[in-house]
C-alpha cells in the first residue's frame, strides 16, 4: 500500500480528483435525499403494501 501512496502523492494535481469524487457523492446522497423527501407518504406506503403483497402471491400460487 505504501507504492500506491508513494505514487499518487507524486502525481502533480492528483488532489483535484479527490475533491470531484467527493462532490458527486455529495451531491447524489442529497438528491436521492431530497427525491425521496419529496415521494407522498401514500405512494410510500403503496409500494410497501406491493412488496408485500407481492410475496404472499407467490405463496399461494405455490400450494395450488
């Protein structure tokens, strides 16, 4: 591990990249934030109703 870190601390501007992965994280963890915020409280509870729902018909249609 201490080549790779000689290497990239070598590299003239490498920092630059760190800031840009550290953004685009940044920035999609605030809009999958703010998307789900935004999602009504009963499509939230219709998707969970389907998930489980979803797995009681398989096990119905099973035993038949």
């Amino acid at each position: 591990m201490k080549i790779v870190s000689n290497l990239l601390t070598s590299i003239e501007g490498i920092q630059i990249f760190y800031i840009i992965g550290l953004l685009i994280f940044v920035l999609l963890f605030i809009v999958i934030f703010i998307r789900t915020m935004r999602i009504p409280n009963q499509e939230m509870e219709d998707i969970k109703n389907s998930i489980l729902m979803d797995g009681e018909s398989n096990d119905i249609n099973t035993s038949n």
